[in-house]
C-alpha cells in the first residue's frame, strides 16, 4: 500500500512538472498586447484632475557626503473650462509646503489657491507656460522666513513639463504622437531648445537652461490607480545651464554647470492623463565670486514624484 501510495505522489508531480512549461509557453508566446499599435495622443479626459507632487532636492559635498535634502510639496488641481464656465481651463495650486533641512514642513501663504491658466511655450512677457513671475517674488512662509524662490518657481515647470509637454502631442513634431509600439524611440522637440530661466531679482535675464538631446521612448505597459498605462521613459541627454544672481546691490555672481535628468512618465491609456511621473537629475555646478573664496563647486541630486490622486484622496491629505 506505501509503495502504490508513492508511486501515486510521483505521478502527480511528474504531471506537474510537465502542465507547467505548458501553461507558461502559452502565456508567454501570445505577444499580440505587446505587438499591437497604441494612441498615446488622444484627448484628456474634460473631468476635474488632482495631483500631488513632491520634489526633493539633496545637496552633496565633493567627497560625497551628504549635507543637506530640502523637500518642496504641491497640491494641484485642474479644473477644465466646461466646468469652471471661465473661457480657459485653469490648474489651482491648492497648497505648497516647503520643508527645509531639519526644519517644520511649513506652507507658502501666497501661493495658496492660486489660479493660472497654463500657455504652451513662453507667453508675451517672456514667463515660461505663463507662470507668472511676480507671484514669487519675495515669497515668504507662514513664519515669514523667506524661502528658496527658484525651486518653488521650477516645480510648476517641472510639473507643465512632464504632464503637458511630453506627455501630450506637439504641433511641430517630434512627440508623443509618434509613438505607436511599445519599444519606439524619439528625439523628442524639446531637444536642444533653450529656455529663459530668469525669474524677478532673483535670477537676472541672460540666464538659461540648455537641453541635450531629449528622447522619448515608449517602453512599456505598466498599471498605476488600477488603471492601464503606457510606460514612458525620458532622458535630457547633455544638458547645461548658466545662472546669472544679484544677491545684494552692485554684487552680481554667476552660476555655470552641467545637467543629466531622466524619469518615466505612466499615462492612462482611457483617460490620456498622466497617473505617475518621477524625474531623478544630477547637477554639477560652480559658481563664481567677486570675493574670497572666488568659486564654491557643488553636487546636487534632485528626485521627483507626481501622483494623480482621488478627489478624497486629495482633500484629506
């Protein structure tokens, strides 16, 4: 009885052992999902959207230690035309918190539910996406401590960046419009372009943030919400930057470097709005002084995340 009750046991995992590999090759040989042809262009989903976006931006000395992460939060909100009834759809930063070093994560009183509409390019007044200028200027937090202007400015750049221009077709080319099969790669428009980066006092005109050349690459299928989502990935290339500052009256230092950044972007394929972006950038710098030391080198590491959120999600956090 032992004996027929082993050979019984051996059969079955050697039944086993020979249904698997069948199971499996006939899951693995039906490439027609990954084969078939995508539209990654069509039109977002005309439904209020919610996002929070985090960015954190660590400084490095040049042995590589760690001596500083600052941590910029937004909480945005877009609301189309169709609902709002204004003429134009509108994104509403609902808040914007900014936690330094160590120190409290403490909001940003001015920027808190302010209203913009979000313009392709760069606007009449020289403002990239419109962003207008002069509400950063003298930002201070609740405390009344002045705060890091320039990265608190970039985050809704970075945000408009992703979500609106790669993410979203382009009218002279070279976009998301002309990816159609997962493994497709571009040299996205935004290579090579040259965008002003001057903001107020604080960053004079002249300076400019130079991109290499930028790719877009439709890389796969992902799931982000529960929601199918094409995955995309990016990549600046060589990138390079000059920043020109007066930090006090007849005193004006410039800032030279070099950028590498590159994420991925998941977008949903029914709604055609972006579930999920993440940048991670590397930046070498120098800075030159008109006084002792004459030039400060720096390293830095900024990470991104951008998650679209529930409506219940978003209001309770």
């Amino acid at each position: 009885m032992k004996k027929n009750l082993l050979l019984q046991l051996k059969m079955v995992v050697c039944a086993c052992i020979i249904i698997i590999p069948i199971i499996t090759c006939s899951q693995t040989n039906d490439y027609s999902i990954l084969k078939k042809e995508y539209n990654l262009a069509g039109n977002r989903l005309q439904e209020t959207q919610y996002f929070f976006m985090e960015s954190r931006l660590i400084t490095y000395q040049l042995d590589g230690t760690r001596i500083g992460s600052d941590i910029f939060r937004l909480h945005l909100k877009y609301i189309p035309a169709s609902i709002s009834g204004e003429k134009d759809d509108q994104y509403t930063c609902v808040r914007f918190t900014v936690q330094l070093e160590d120190s409290l994560e403490v909001a940003l009183p001015a920027l808190e539910n302010w209203t913009y509409v979000f313009k392709e390019g760069i606007d009449e007044n020289g403002q990239v996406f419109g962003i207008d200028h002069g509400k950063f200027m003298n930002l201070v937090d609740e405390r009344g401590k002045s705060v890091p202007t320039y990265h608190v400015y970039n985050a809704f750049i970075d945000f408009h960046g992703f979500c609106d221009v790669l993410a979203e077709p382009t009218s002279a080319g070279g976009g998301i419009q002309d990816l159609n099969t997962i493994g497709e790669k571009i040299v996205h428009a935004a290579a090579f372009t040259e965008p002003p980066v001057n903001l107020g006092n604080d960053i004079l005109e002249g300076s400019f943030f130079k991109n290499g050349q930028v790719t877009l690459e439709f890389k796969g299928l992902s799931v982000v919400n529960g929601r199918s989502c094409a995955l995309l990935e990016y990549d600046s290339g060589e990138s390079s930057f000059k920043m020109i500052m007066k930090p006090i009256p007849n005193v004006q230092i410039e800032t030279v470097g070099s950028s590498h950044y590159m994420g991925d972007i998941y977008k949903d394929f029914e709604t055609n709005w972006v579930q999920k972006a993440t940048l991670k950038e590397f930046v070498v710098s120098e800075t030159a002084l008109p006084m002792p030391p004459g030039k400060i080198d720096a390293v830095n590491e900024r990470d991104i995340l951008i998650r679209h959120v529930s409506q219940e999600e978003f209001l309770t956090n």
